[in-house]
C-alpha cells in the first residue's frame, strides 16, 4: 500500500469530521462531551537539536507540560483539541477504553480530528506507564507523542521518586521523504548504497544475518534532548527513583542499562512485576519498562543510557546527587547493543494466575523485506487483510512465526495479552501489550477477548505498518 493511497483514505475521513465540526458538534455522542477534567492540545513545539532548532509536534496540557498524568482510580476524561495544520487522532496506547475511543480512524467508528476540532474521550483508566501517539499517517515520527502515566494508589505511597523518561528517534527530513527512501530502493544494489547514510536515511545493509535497524537517524532523544546536553535529575543520596521508560520511537529498538549500576525491573508495559534484577533491558517500539535504582550512599551519578540495538549510538538522562559532579557523557557506548528479543519474558514471572486453557488457535506468519520494501501478515497487507475473530470471552491463543528478516513489536489495541510460549516452549505468560517477535522465532500469545468491538493488531515499527503490516481482531 502506498502512502498515497493512504493519504487520500485519510483525507477522506477527515471530510467527514470536517462536516461534523462544522455542524458545531464534536467527533464523540454528546454523552461524552460533558465538562472534561482534562485538555490536551496537539500542536507544534520547538526543540533544540545539538543547537539546531526542530519544530515537531506534541501533545501539551494547559500548564505547558507535555502527555498527562491521572491519579488512582480518576477516569480519562479528556477533551483533545487539534491546534495543528492538518488532522489528526490520538491513539492511547496501554489503555483499555471502548473501542470507539481508541484514537484510531482504520477500524470506521470515527473520523480524523479537523484543524481547530475536537475530541473528548470518557472512560475507566487503567494503572500503570503508558502512552499517547498519532494514529495518523507518519505524524508519530514528527514526536506527535507524549507519556500517559496512570498512578495507582501502591505508588502514592511508595518512598520513591518518579522520573519519566520518553525515547524518540529524530530525523530532520520529512517522514514521507523517509519512507520514500525505503520504498524507493527497489530495484537498487547494495552497491549504490554505502554513503551519506547518516545523513540520508538511506538503508543500512548488514553484509549477513538480520537487519536491526532500516532507517539511519539524526538523534537519539530522551525527553527530547541528546547526550550532549541530557536531562539531569537531582535525587537524595540513597534515595530510591522509579524510572518510567517509554519506547516512543519510530523504527528504533533500544537497550537500557545504567553504567554498571543495578536497576529492578519492577513493571512492563504497565503491569506489575515482581521486582528482578536485570543488568541489560531490551525495550522495543511501544514497550515501556519501570526500573527501580537505589542511588548510591555516598552520593553520585547514575546514568540511564538507551543504545540503538546493534550499534553503539545512544542516549539517556542522569540521575545526580545533591553536589555530584556531572560529567560529560559520551552518546557511543563501549560495544554494540544486543539486539533486542523477548528476554524478559523469559526471566520473569507475572504476579497473578495466567489464563486459562485456549478455546480458539490462530497462527499468522510475518513476512516482507527490504526489496521491495513491504512488510505483511500471512502475505497481505491492511487492504486486503483477513481479519482475526473471536467471541466474547474467548482465550484466543494467537501465535505469530516471524519468516522475515527484521524484527517486528506486535501491538494489540484496546488489551493486555499473555507471552505463553516463545518457539513453542511454555514462558511464564508475562502481561504485555506489545510483543518482540524476531526473526525466525515464533511467538505465541493469550489474548482473553474481553473487550469486544474492533481492535487494530500491528507491527510498531512506523515504516513496517505504513507499508502493510496491520491487521485486525474483531468480535463476533
Ligand atoms: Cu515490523
């Protein structure tokens, strides 16, 4: 499926909210539409690139801040007001709402959000570290973005302090010039490859083995600023932090680790964990980890390094004690990063009871490649997709066998599923959202159809879903 092709659907759906709005009514029943609690505005904002300037998007509350944070047990009631040049909608990633506020246009109940429209949202939140991001287009690559952090009551009164920290990568080229730069490769060699791929955005070729990374950036961010000149958290000698790490990146897997220092896996995507020491944390595109550190007595930095899987580039944000001094921190790491896999669903153990035994079995195959560049689910695109069924109340055991070259994190809207299995051996059935399947493994996992309605399933790399690697679950 082409851009184009993609574009015009959306503008088409944007016609319709366009009429809405004009008729002076917002996008959602006027049952929703009573006093929100919350405003976001989508809009543009400047940040600063190793001193070049970079308008990008985001999503900004009234106080000037960016995403939103609801305390235990407060509803999501939200008015979302486009302030940008073109449509949008927002998908709230994490959140388990009604499928008619999911904050995506493909599966029909709403239309895009006109420039000056609106959109309110009412619904039951769910705890833990998620998120909010484009479902439009490419606009989640221009940082259209931002946290959305679900506090429960055990954090109220936990002794800790909470960072939040969001994971982009950054290119100052358009997203459509970067997508054409992928899709336009066809036919090309390797051999025309090789040069300015920094500064291109051209295709990497690994001489063998899997492709890690399909797309070359101009910045690795966290909390919109690079390693030259990072987010720096002042934090109590021996004091305990809680970093809430959110993969927002477009196309970039990272792994975490903290320069030596121990981190506690505590939460994934949003569900509790019991806590687990773990040196090297894999976090894929739309995975969020918390991590527990305990700050040295004696005071001192701790750093969070995110590295680009299978390279050395990095960045991340410091943790300081009161007087310690802040060196500088080079944004290449000592080796490459492992490439990121489903690790953690091999080493940890969910608190509560997994599901119960399948009443339905799907298996779907993950293909595509670089030449041409095209991703798909059993061979088809978005276009042509054959959606996945199920009843009310189903454990639908879904197992996705990766024959493509490039790993793909699989996102199920609107649930959290179980990792059952990963190559056909039982795994602990970790509670997630978004899954790492790489290539050549097959993953299975248990979805309890309890949230009935229409629910996108996708890969999370941008480029590998705009050019046809979604499809859908529906009920039946
Ligand atoms: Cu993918």
């Amino acid at each position: 499926m082409s851009m184009n092709i993609t574009r015009r659907r959306l503008l088409g759906a944007a016609g319709a909210a366009v009429a809405l709005a004009a008729a002076g009514r917002s996008l959602l029943p006027s049952a929703y539409a009573d006093t929100p609690r919350h405003h976001l505005s989508a809009a543009s904002r400047v940040i600063d690139i190793r001193g070049r300037a970079a308008t990008v998007w985001g999503l900004r509350r009234p106080d000037g801040g960016n995403g939103l944070e609801l305390m235990p047990g407060e509803r999501f009631h939200l008015a979302l007001h486009n302030r940008m040049e073109e449509p949008t909608i927002i998908h709230w990633h994490g959140l388990t709402p009604p499928s008619d506020q999911d904050g995506v246009t493909d599966t029909g109940y709403v239309g895009l959000i006109p420039p000056d429209g609106q959109a309110v949202y009412d619904f039951a939140a769910r705890p833990g570290t998620h998120w909010m991001h484009s479902h439009a287009g490419l606009q989640e690559q221009q940082l259209l973005a931002a946290p959305l952090i679900v506090r429960s009551a055990a954090d109220l009164v936990a002794d800790h302090q909470e960072v939040v920290v969001m994971l982009h990568d950054f290119s100052f080229r358009a997203p459509d010039e970067i997508l054409a730069g992928l899709t336009g490769m066809a036919g090309m060699d390797h051999g025309a490859q090789g040069h300015g791929a920094m500064n291109h955005g051209t295709m990497r070729h690994a001489p063998a083995g899997p492709d890690l990374n399909d797309v070359e950036y101009d910045a690795f961010l966290a909390e919109d600023r690079t390693l030259d000149d990072p987010l720096v958290v002042r934090t109590e000698r021996r004091g305990r932090v809680r970093l809430r790490v959110i993969n927002a990146a477009a196309a970039t897997a990272f792994r975490l680790d903290l320069g030596g220092h121990i981190a506690r896996v505590v939460a994934v995507d949003g569900n509790a964990v019991p806590a687990q020491e773990v040196a090297d944390v894999p976090l894929a595109q739309g995975q969020r980890v918390d991590l527990l550190v305990d700050m040295p007595a004696q005071g001192g930095v701790v750093p969070l390094f995110a590295t680009r899987e299978g390279d050395t580039i990095r960045t991340g944000i410091l943790l300081a004690t009161p007087g310690a001094v802040v060196a500088r921190l080079s944004d290449r790491a000592a080796q490459p990063a492992a490439p990121v896999d489903a690790m953690l669903e091999r080493i940890l153990v969910p608190a509560d009871a997994p599901v119960g035994p399948p009443t339905r079995q799907v298996e779907m195959v993950l293909e595509g490649g670089m030449m041409p560049y095209r991703w798909t689910i059993d061979g088809r695109s978005w276009a042509d997709r054959r959606p996945v069924q199920a009843r009310a109340g189903d454990v639908l055991a879904m197992t996705m066998v990766n024959r493509s070259g490039m790993a793909h994190p699989m996102h199920l809207h609107g649930h959290h599923f179980r990792v059952t299995a990963i190559d056909g051996r039982p795994v602990s059935g970790l509670l997630r959202d978004t899954v790492q399947v790489v290539p050549g493994s097959a993953v299975t996992i248990a979805v309890t159809a309890d949230n009935p309605g229409r629910w996108l399933f996708h890969c999370h790399s941008l480029y590998h879903m705009a050019t046809g690697m979604m499809t859908e679950l529906v009920y039946v």
